[in-house]
C-alpha cells in the first residue's frame, strides 16, 4: 500500500498513468454530459411549479456539485503536501484551482439564471449563494498566492494551509439551507433519502453529473501533465519524452 502512495508522488509514474486513462475519461465523460444534457433539456417533463425554468438543473447542478468536490481534493492534497511533502500534490492543487474556479462562476451564473424566473431576483444575500461566492473568492485567492511566492517550496506550504483554512466553508455551503432560512432550495441528491423528483428528471441529472465528474478528471490529468513538465524540464525523463515525441 505504502508503495503504490509512493508511486503516485512519482510525477513520471503519474504522467505515464494519466495518458492512458486521459481518452477513456474525456470520450465516456462527453457521452454521458451529452446524454444527460440532451435527455434532460428535450425530453424530461415540465415540473409542475417552475414549468421549464427548472431544466437549468442539468447544467447548475453538476457545476455546484464539482465545484465543491474540488476544493475538497484541494484540501486532501494540501494536507499531503504538508505531511508528506509530495511534489505532485502541489501540482493538482495548482492545475485544478482555476478549473474549480470557472465550476464555481458557471454554478453562481446558472443560479442566477434560475433564481431570477424562480425568485423574482437574479441575486440575493441568501446563505447558500453567499457560502458560494465565498468559495469564488477562495479560489482566486489560492491562485493569487501562489502566483505571488516565488519560492516553489515555500509557495506549496502557503498554498496548502489557505486550502486547509477555507475548507471550513464547505460544510457551510452543503448545511446552509438547514441552518438557516433561505430561498434556495433543499439539495437535489441525498445518499441517506429517495430522489424527490420522478426517475425521468433525476436520471440524467445523474448522467450530467457523472460526465462533468469525469471530464474535470480528464482536465485535472492534462492540466497536471502540463505543470509536470514545467517543473520538470530539466530531468533526464522529460527530456527522453519531449525528444520521443519531436521524432
């Protein structure tokens, strides 16, 4: 077990990993995306209270949920930065940062959308939206100070206790809606409960969200694939590949 953990800190072992699961993760992420999108914007039904404004879902829905899951591999991987010093969790923190950033923005704006037909408002104080754009926030700020220390070791550090320090927000935006009185919505899916919502709505919201799930693991390997070669420009092995590859 310890071996394979520390295979995975191998940023050669994981570059090799990562381009053989890349195709699988990108063509089975877009097919189910697509047939989650397509099912539930042209064939699910209306719901019997927002009529068609609630077909938003398939996009904001799968968007919040990553947005969150990210931030929260954020966190695990700033605490093995910290623990065990591995290289290449600084570099999923870096690469997935400004993916969770645009998750984030793409979550607030179909809300919006949504909360405007819904509500009356594009915006509101509410609990669960300001949780949310705390989470935008924490995400500009990750990138910002990692841009801004020059030392790659000392930026890892800084980088992984902001990680550490705003995940406290997580558990704020998934409780908002129990804490206190909002407009927003209870959450669409629970482990521990039945779907409120008949199969033919919640089926492909469960296809969108495993797509989107699946694409931001494509993106997360390509992403890291890229900072990996940055940082490691200078190895024997990068060198072999980028020469195998100009050949």
């Amino acid at each position: 077990m310890w071996q394979i953990f520390h295979k995975l800190g191998s940023p050669k072992w994981f570059f090799g990993i990562a381009s053989k699961l890349m195709p699988w993760l990108l063509w089975v992420g877009l097919s189910l995306l697509a047939a989650g999108i397509v099912w539930g914007l042209g064939f699910a039904p209306k719901d019997y209270l927002q009529g068609n404004s609630y077909r938003i879902i398939f996009i904001h829905v799968p968007a919040a949920l990553l947005a969150q899951s990210v931030y929260m591999m954020m966190a695990v991987a700033g605490l093995v930065t910290l623990v065990w010093r591995m290289k290449l969790a600084d570099v999923f923190v870096r690469a997935v940062a400004p993916v969770g950033a645009i998750l984030t923005f793409l979550a607030l704006f179909t809300g919006a959308v949504w909360g405007k037909p819904t509500w009356g408002t594009w915006w509101i104080w509410d609990a669960r939206l300001t949780s949310m754009l705390i989470l935008l926030f924490l995400y500009f700020g990750v990138m910002a100070l990692g841009a801004a220390i020059s030392d790659e070791k000392s930026s890892a550090r800084a980088v992984a206790v902001l990680v550490l320090v705003g995940v406290v927000n997580i558990p704020i935006i998934k409780y908002s809606v129990e804490w206190w009185n909002t407009l927003h919505q209870p959450a669409t899916f629970k482990l521990t409960e039945k779907p409120s919502m008949p199969a033919e709505m919640w089926v492909p919201l469960l296809l969108s969200v495993l797509g989107l799930y699946l694409i931001f693991g494509w993106l997360a390997c390509l992403r890291m694939q890229t900072e990996i070669l940055v940082r490691e420009g200078r190895t024997r092995w990068v060198k072999e590949l980028v020469q195998a590859r100009g050949n």
